[in-house]
C-alpha cells in the first residue's frame, strides 16, 4: 500500500496507511501514546488532520484500518453497509462531511435517514477535525429514542442509571440505595446492579429481587444485573425475570474475544430476552458498555487508535438495536486517558459517535483515583454532555462506587442537570414520580419524612427505622 504523504514547506510527512493517518490525527490522549501510534508533535497531528480532511468517505469503503479477513467487526460494518443511505454524502470529503452535519439544514431527520450509510470509521474520522463545540452540536441534532418499559432519549428528558451497587452484594444495603436514588428521581434509564460475586446463582438472586420490587411498586423501569452474557443466557434458562441483557463489548474481535463474547452469543442473548416479552411500551432489550482503551488492555488493537476502536464497537451495537450504550470514559485510568481534559474531550467524541451512528448514548462521567482529575472536571464534562442531549447518566450515593471504586456522578448531578436544562425524567417515569408524590408537578423533589419512612418500610424486612 502506497501509503499518505503531505508535503510541509521543506518537510515531507509520510503516513504507511489509513490507520496511520487516523491515529496521528487523534487530539493527544495517553492510551495512544502507550500504544506507540500518536503524533510525535502537535505539527504533524496537525498534518494528520489536514490529510484526513482531505480523503473522499468512499476510502473508508475500500482501504480498512483492520484488514476483512482477519477481524469479524470489519466484516460486520462493510457487510452491513447502507449504500443507499450513504449516497447523499457519498461525493464529499471526511471535511466536506463536516461541513455538511454543521449545516442548519441538516437535521434530525436527514441525520437518522444518513446514519445507516456510514461506518465508524468515517464517524471517528470526522470527529478528529471537529472542535468540541462541534462534537456537542451536531450531537444535539441527532435524535435517537429507544424504549422497554419507558422511553428513553425524548428531547426535553434527562434518564439516569441507578448503580446500587454493594461490596457483598447484601440485598438490605442495595435496597437502601435503590429507595434512596428513587427518591431523587433517579433510575428511569435502568436500575442496574454489578455484582460483587459475579455467578448465575447470585444473577438469578439479584434478578428476583429487582423484579420484585419494581412489580410490587409498579415502577415503569427496567432491571439488569451486569454479569456476563452467558449468565444471563443461563438465567433465562432457568426462569429468571431478565429485562435487559448486558455485555462489555469492544471494536475489534480479539477485544470481544478477550471478554468471551462473539456476535453470535449476543444474538443469541438478544432473542433469548426478546422471547420473555417483558417490555410494555417496547422492546429493546440490549444494555452495552464500551471504553476507550480497551482494545489496547486486550491487546488487541491492532495498530488502531483507541477512539477509532472504540467507535467500531458502536458499529457492533447497532446492529443489535440496544436500549442503552453506556461509554465508561474514565473507568480504565490515566494509562488511556491521563488528565481531565482528556476525558473531557473523549467522551464528546464517544458520545458524538454513538448518536450519530443512531445508537442511544449515554456516559458514566467518571475518574479514578489515580487519574490527574476532579470533580469539578466531571461536572464540566457531565453540563457539556447535557447540553449535546446525552441521554443518560449514572446515579450511584455520593458520586463514589463503593464496590467498584471509582468516582462518578450521584442523584444530586442528575437533579443539576434537570433544573440547569429544564429537562424532565422519562415521560412514564416522571408520571409515576409524581403519582408516588415523590416529584412534585414542577419536578422538584419533595423528600418528605413521611416518604422517607415509606421507603425504609419497603426494605427487606421492613424495617422502618433503617
């Protein structure tokens, strides 16, 4: 392969191929330095970025960054390919495409009608010449709305992942913060659980549990518990009340290999789910997370800059036609994204890929420890990805995972952002919150002492007085 040259005043810069140019063009980020793949200097990220802007979509079609033969996710997003929806962009450029979502004229609509005729590749591609004003415009344009037992993504509506996660798994500590993050509205989106003992036994327990509470309530929302998709798969099996199946998914095969997934076991899931007909006003049934760098962790990545890979897995997602995609920006650690600006900047890139490959986004707004990041650095990516209408967050007690040790965003954020934009929870949900006088007409939480006791009784045992 001839490769990419551009000549700069005396110097000429020389790219051996397609997945050279997309990773030098890639704002700077710690994972693709680790990888030996970045721009040395800002200048020739630069050149990257001038080359890029300057290839037709069409060389997304015809040179891969993962060659066809050797990867089952390059196979599934050129087979899969829309032609007829691509026509309408098919003569420009990756910067002419630019140009084009920015237009006023590109709305909602003609972004859904053109959103099956292109492939991550050219999503990730124009994003790396889009400024973060652009990310979050064009992300705002873009309309996507799934549902299950509410519907989500309605502009005007703000959902939330309710995280009650506990480091035994004790079913009197997850109940306590389910009632707590109910009564600041939270978990429309889904109350879903990470096990601390990941097992089918343990599933099937938490499944039940979930199931319990959100029928004896009558809570229009929906339940995961987030094992592996072979334990659902086997929970299923046995009768347990699944809502949605979930899988850690990445872009390229050898990723999902690494997490023991192909495409053909989360079809599998998917029908398995589909078949228990437990959603009411839909049926999505499908709950993905994805993360910058984890096709690095794998080694898998093949030469491929990590936002590259990580739009690929939105190329997996789609065609299982989720309720929920979930990028974990932060969760990995400074090794793939040092500091808080790049955080910031990578979940505006995974949520401007995700909504306009028409998939559901949401974001966990989220650092480690060890990261060179803030609260504060969270709070200006969580108003950044609310103004882009991300459609979802986590709310987990205090913003801290106390099983999984990381920080994230609490029931408080999801209140700043509802207040901040003027945005409602899901439509069936926010009705029931009012129905429970939890909200009040206004959306203002109520949190009486009266409520309070009503949760408490609703814990296992009732005890009152927990």
């Amino acid at each position: 392969m001839a490769g990419y040259r551009y000549q700069l005043g005396q110097r000429t810069y020389r790219f051996k191929d397609l997945a050279g140019v997309m990773a030098k063009a890639s704002p700077l980020r710690s994972g693709d330095q680790l990888a030996g793949v970045a721009a040395t200097t800002a200048e020739e990220r630069v050149v990257a970025q001038m080359v890029l802007a300057d290839l037709p979509l069409t060389t997304f079609l015809n040179e891969t960054v993962i060659p066809y033969e050797q990867d089952d996710i390059t196979r599934l997003i050129l087979d899969t390919h829309d032609r007829d929806a691509f026509e309408p962009v098919a003569g420009l450029t990756v910067g002419e495409l630019r140009n084009w979502l920015l237009l006023e004229s590109t709305d909602a609509v003609v972004l859904q009608d053109v959103s099956p005729g292109l492939t991550p590749e050219m999503v990730a591609a124009v994003s790396k010449i889009m400024r973060n004003q652009d990310l979050i415009l064009v992300a705002r344009k873009c309309e996507v709305i799934t549902a299950f037992r509410n519907t989500i993504g309605i502009p005007g509506h703000f959902s939330t992942r309710l995280q009650p996660n506990h480091p035994t798994d004790d079913l009197n500590g997850i109940a306590a913060s389910i009632f707590d993050g109910l009564m600041y509205g939270s978990g429309d989106a889904v109350i879903g659980i990470n096990p601390a003992t990941d097992n089918v036994a343990q599933t099937i327990n938490l499944l039940h549990m979930l199931d319990e509470l959100i029928a004896s309530y009558n809570i229009p929302t929906q339940s995961c518990v987030l094992t592996h998709v072979t334990n659902t798969i086997e929970a299923i099996e046995r009768g347990a009340p699944v809502d949605l199946v979930f899988q850690s998914i990445g872009g390229t095969q050898k990723t999902n290999e690494s997490f023991g997934v192909s495409l053909a076991m989360l079809q599998e899931a998917r029908e398995a789910a589909l078949s228990l007909k437990r959603g009411t006003v839909g049926h999505n049934v499908m709950y993905f997370e994805t993360g910058q760098g984890s096709a690095l962790s794998a080694n898998g990545h093949h030469g491929v800059d990590q936002q590259t890979c990580e739009a690929r897995a939105y190329g997996l997602a789609r065609v299982l036609d989720p309720l929920l995609v979930n990028t974990v920006v932060g969760f990995i650690g400074p090794e793939y994204l040092f500091d808080g600006k790049q955080i910031i900047r990578a979940g505006l890139e995974d949520h401007f890929c995700g909504k306009l490959l028409g998939l559901p986004m949401g974001c966990d707004v989220c650092y480690t420890n060890h990261a060179e990041a803030d609260q504060n650095d969270m709070d200006n990516l969580l108003t950044l990805l609310a103004s882009a209408h991300c459609q979802f967050i986590m709310g987990i007690p205090g913003a801290d995972d106390i099983m999984l040790n990381y920080q994230t965003t609490s029931f408080h954020d999801a209140l700043y952002v509802r207040q901040l934009f003027g945005a409602k929870p899901a439509p069936e949900f926010d009705a029931w919150l009012e129905e429970q006088k939890i909200f009040t007409r206004s959306g203002n939480s109520l949190l009486t002492d009266e409520l309070s006791q009503r949760f408490a009784a609703m814990l296992p045992g009732g005890n009152a007085n927990v």
